[in-house]
C-alpha cells in the first residue's frame, strides 16, 4: 500500500501555521467553556477550572501532534488504525483531567454510571476528533496544494518546451540554400557578396538564437527581424523577390510572438517566388481590429492547391508550425486562416489579441 510522505516546504508551513492556530483555537475554547459555566450560574473564580481544561487540552493534542506526525510514512492502513489508537489514548486523558479538574469544584458531583463514564467520554471526544480532523484536513490540504502547484509547474515547463521546439525549428532547406548560394558566390568570384550574405546569415541566426520564444516583441521589431532574413534571400533572388510592408501606425508597437512572421514568408518565398522565372511580391499588411491585432501577409504565386493540404487543413510545414505556436500561445483568442486570392496567390491572415508593452 501506499504511503504519505510530506516534502519539505509542507513541513515548513504546517509547523507555520501549527502554533498560531492552536493557540487561537484553544482560546476560544476556553473562552466558550468559561461563559456556559457563567451561564449555568458558577461562580467568577471557575476561570481557572476552565483555563486548567483549556491549558490540558493544549498541551495533550500537542503532544498528539507529535505522534500524528510520526505516522505520515506509514501505509494509509496502518497509519489510520495508529491515528484512532492515538486519538482514543488523548481522549481518556483529556476526560479523566477534565473530570478531575471540574469536580474540585463541585463537593457532590460523581459519575454514579458507566453512562456517566461514557457521556464524558464522548464531548470530549467531539473535542479531540475535531481538533485531529482539522490538523488532518489542513495536511492533506497542504499536500494537494502542493501537488498541484508542482502539476502546474511541469505543465508550464512543458508548454516553454513546446514553444521552444516550435520556435526553433529553422528550415534546413533554407540553410542549405542560402549556403549553396554562398559557394556559388564564391566561386564566381562574388567574395564582397559572399561576405555581406554571411555575415546577414550571421546576424540573423544570431537574433533567431538569441531571442526568447516565450516573449512577445514589438510588431515593429518583428519586421527589423524579418529584413534581416529577407536580406539574406535578397542575394539569391534579387529583384525576383519584392517585398512590401504596410503597417498601421496604431499598430507598430503591437505585441506579437518573436519571428513569427519568417516561416510565412519563407512559406511564401519557396512556393510563390522561388519556382517562378518572373519571381514574385509578397505583402505584409497590420492594422487594428477592435481589439485584435490583423495581419495578412499575401503573395501572389499559384495559391493554394490540393496537394499542399493535409487531412486536417493544416497547409505546408511553415503554416502548420506557425499554427501550432499561436494555439499553444493564445488558445482560442487566435485564429490562422489560409485563403487564395481571387486575383491570384495566397492570403495567410492571423488574428491576435492586440496587447501592447505596458499592457502586457
């Protein structure tokens, strides 16, 4: 069978909370004892019968703390069967004070019954079973607590791995491109060209790596990032890639996840520029939207076709990637929609709760 074991940061704040609450506890206990004794009519100087009950009870459930302590390693089983012989052993020393103590005020009271014996026996263990039901309760809920906590604390660990999975999974396509056009440069003697591609590759991977996933940038930074990878591909495809952004000024210091846009663009280069001899342009628009952020970026290659699309609707490797980060980003507040155009080419448009630095 199983057992309890506390980790420490619950030990400590059980010991925290342990002595503030007995002692307030107890208090109130012997505040109510004493005011039902005035109430059935016994004299003033019986506050010291009901602080003596009060003070014996506060020292024998502490005393039943220290062994309920001692049982939290053992098999739930034994330990409860441990835990009523503590608590039946507490609450016969608790009655037999408790009698003693009352009765030194009393010439003529006696239990003449084992009816007497029992009812004793049975308010005072109400008393105890109360108080042991209590520190039981706030332990476990203590243990929870810190279960979830840690369930939380591996789900949040998970979702930055997702996000840092997601997020730097750089095509190797376009590695390999972009070093393949080096060589090229190098090898026709284009070293000055060589040089101003490595070191934009450079750069880019540079602010690629170095860039938190999990935080959110200026729209306006997202683009300064994105030039440095449409650099790059300047060199390759030179006036066949045209490129134009339109943001709305409202809109510039829009929060959105880092390099979110270079896949879609990348997408956009390898379908709709790349393939064609005439090359192609490629549209970034951003405006506002209530309060979500708009932004489509558009080319105008072939579209979308058939065999670009999955069973799910997920289109090409680049969308389906930027896809999956704004669900793990945003949930339901984000939407991805992949249209073609009707003059031609495809509409990649995203929508995201427009948050700006301080709001965020």
């Amino acid at each position: 069978m199983s057992s309890i074991v506390l980790p420490d940061s619950i030990t400590a704040t059980s010991k925290r909370l342990f002595w503030p609450l007995q002692i307030v506890g107890w208090l109130g206990y012997f505040i109510l004892h004493f005011t039902t004794a005035m109430g059935d009519g016994k004299p003033l100087s019986y506050v010291s019968a009901s602080l003596s009950v009060a003070v014996c009870g506060f020292v024998i459930t502490s005393l039943l703390r220290l062994g309920y302590r001692r049982l939290w390693g053992l098999p739930v089983p034994l330990m409860a069967a441990a835990a009523i012989g503590l608590l039946v052993l507490a609450t016969a020393l608790q009655m037999k004070l408790y009698v003693t103590i009352a009765f030194s005020y009393c010439d003529d009271c006696e239990i003449r019954s084992i009816f007497g014996y029992l009812w004793y026996f049975t308010s005072t263990l109400y008393i105890i079973l109360s108080w042991s039901g209590l520190y039981f309760g706030i332990k476990f809920a203590l243990q929870l607590q810190q279960q979830k906590e840690a369930a939380l604390r591996a789900q949040n660990a998970a979702h930055a791995a997702q996000i840092r999975m997601l997020r730097y999974q750089l095509n190797p396509h376009f590695l390999f491109n972009t070093l393949n056009a080096i060589s090229t440069l190098v090898l026709d003697d284009k070293r000055d060209t060589a040089y101003r591609m490595v070191a934009s590759l450079s750069a880019f991977l540079r602010h690629s790596l170095d860039s938190d996933p999990e935080q959110h940038v200026a729209l306006t930074h997202e683009v300064d990032a994105l030039n440095l990878y449409l650099g790059i591909e300047q060199v390759r495809f030179g006036e066949r890639l045209q490129m134009a952004v339109d943001i709305e000024p409202a809109v510039r210091d829009a929060l959105v996840p880092g390099l979110i846009l270079q896949p879609l663009v990348e997408n956009a280069i390898k379908h709709a520029v790349s393939k064609r001899e005439e090359g192609g342009r490629i549209e970034l628009i951003a405006r506002l939207d209530d309060d979500m952020l708009d932004v489509h970026l558009r080319d105008d290659g072939p579209g979308l076709v058939d065999a670009d699309v999955t069973s799910n609707g997920h289109a090409r490797v680049g969308l389906a990637n930027t896809r999956e980060r704004l669900r793990v980003l945003f949930g339901e507040r984000q939407r991805l929609a992949i249209r073609n155009r009707e003059t031609g080419g495809l509409d990649v448009h995203i929508r995201l709760p427009f948050r700006v630095a301080q709001d965020a």
